[in-house]
C-alpha cells in the first residue's frame, strides 16, 4: 500500500494547525473565570443561535450517514428527512 504523500502533508498541516490554536486558545485568559459564565454563555443566547445549535445537535453525524444507509438501501421514498 503506497502513502499518498500530499494527502499526508496535508493531514499534518491540519492537526499542527489545529494544535497552534488550541495552544493560543489555552492561553488567554477568562474575563471572569467562571465556568458556568462559559459553558452556559452566560445564560444569554440568542434565538437564532439556540436554534441553530440545537438543529446541529439533532442532525449528527450519525443521521447523515443513516439518511445515506436507507437512501441507497432503499431508496429516496423510504428516506425520512425534514
């Protein structure tokens, strides 16, 4: 099995990317340092934004790929999606 050479530099730059902010992230310091203030954003989300959360949590990873499994399986007139 030959490594595709690109595809791994690019893996690399990804996480290495990925790492540098995390590690910046890490750094900076919390106005308040509550971590109810940031796991809650501060009980003040807009309505726009909750609903777009919660439309990403109910369409995971694991509906798309089931929305994917039936399509094939059975095709677009068995498929359940909004």
């Amino acid at each position: 099995m030959a490594i595709h050479i690109p595809g791994l530099i690019g893996i690399i730059i990804f996480y290495l990317l990925i790492l540098v902010i995390g590690l910046i992230a890490g750094r900076k310091k919390n106005k308040t340092g509550d971590t109810d203030e940031l796991l809650l954003a501060g009980r003040n989300l807009g309505f726009f934004v909750a609903v777009m959360t919660y439309t990403a949590t109910l369409v995971g990873g694991a509906y798309i790929n089931g929305t994917a499994e039936v399509m094939g399986r059975d095709g677009l007139i068995w498929c359940v999606a909004p």
